[in-house]
C-alpha cells in the first residue's frame, strides 16, 4: 500500500520530469551567466503579455460593454504593458517585488511536495529547492529596488537551476524504479 502511494507521489510529475528538468537548468544556466539580458526578457515578456491581453479585453469590451467600467481593465493593462516598455528597468522593480512572491509560492509548494514524499528517496532535494526560495527572497529584498536590474534574472536563473535539478533528481528516480510507462 505504501509503496503504491510512492509510486502516485513520484508518478504525477510524469515520464519526461528528467528532459523537462535538464531544459530548465540549462535556462537557469543563461539567466545567471546574463542576469540583465535575462531581466530585460523578463520585462519584456511581461509587457507583453500585459499589451494582448489589454487587446483582446479591448476587443471583447467593443463588443459588449456597457458602461465605462467595462474599459477600465483593459486600458489599465494597456496602459501598465505600455509603461513596462517604455520604462523597461522601472519594469523590473516591479517584476521583482512578483518575482518575490513566486519565489515564496514556490519555496511553499516545495516544502509541500516534500512533506508529502517525507521518507522518501529524493524528498530532500525539494527541501533543498524551498531552502533555496526563501534565501533568494531575502537576499532580494534587502537590496531592493536598486539591484533589481541584475537580481531580476539572477534569481530567475538560480531558481529554474534548482527547479530543473529537483526535476532531474525525481525523473531518474521514476527511471530507475520503472514506475513510468514511457521511459526516456
């Protein structure tokens, strides 16, 4: 019976947790060798984001509003989309302060991948990433706003490289006990 459990905690992550977790960490690898590149991408990605979804509300809002307040969020991620590509490192203070949730959000979901893989081969190594998260957090907000042009996409970087290992380390654990149907 235990044993079945071990094998659903492991087997929800999937057959290709090991492929998906090497990709993450040569990413992971890039953002840290280019913290500002990986930061104005960041940006940039964000924005956007931010700019089609303020079109296609927009477009949703031509279509059916009624009243003025049906403008009122898609101009806000218009006009917000905008701002981060006109000001782009203003931007990464701000992507920062959410980066910094993320990492929070993250550091939680890891420690309860852990707990629920408790005993278990490998757990540590999600132990290991929420450790990491919280580090991360408070390095970052104790030189905040000012180091967010670099911090942005070094912690992105660091974060998929943890990410990416604690992938790697539980798809060859699914490899080596067989328990996919799909092997790498």
């Amino acid at each position: 019976m235990q044993e079945h459990h071990d094998i659903d905690t492991l087997g929800r992550f999937g057959p290709r947790s090991l492929w998906i977790g090497v990709l993450l960490i040569i990413a992971g690898i890039c953002g840290v060798a280019l913290p500002v590149v990986m930061s104005a991408v960041t940006v940039a990605f964000v924005a956007g984001l931010m700019l089609i979804a303020g079109a296609i509300w927009g477009w949703h809002s031509m279509q059916h509003a009624t009243d003025w307040s049906d403008w009122l969020k898609p101009v806000l991620l218009l006009v917000v989309g905008g701002l981060m590509i006109y000001q782009p490192w203003t931007g990464v203070a701000s992507i920062a302060l959410l980066i910094v949730t993320y990492l929070v959000l993250d550091a939680i979901a890891s420690f309860s991948i852990a707990r629920d893989g408790n005993g278990k081969r490998n757990h540590s190594w999600m132990i290991l990433n929420g450790v990491v998260d919280i580090l991360l957090v408070t390095l970052f907000l104790w030189g905040w706003p000012e180091s967010s042009l670099w911090m942005v996409g070094m912690f992105i970087g660091i974060s998929l490289v943890f990410d990416g290992w604690a992938l790697v380390m539980i798809g060859w654990s699914l490899r080596e006990s067989g328990s996919t149907e799909n092997r790498l």
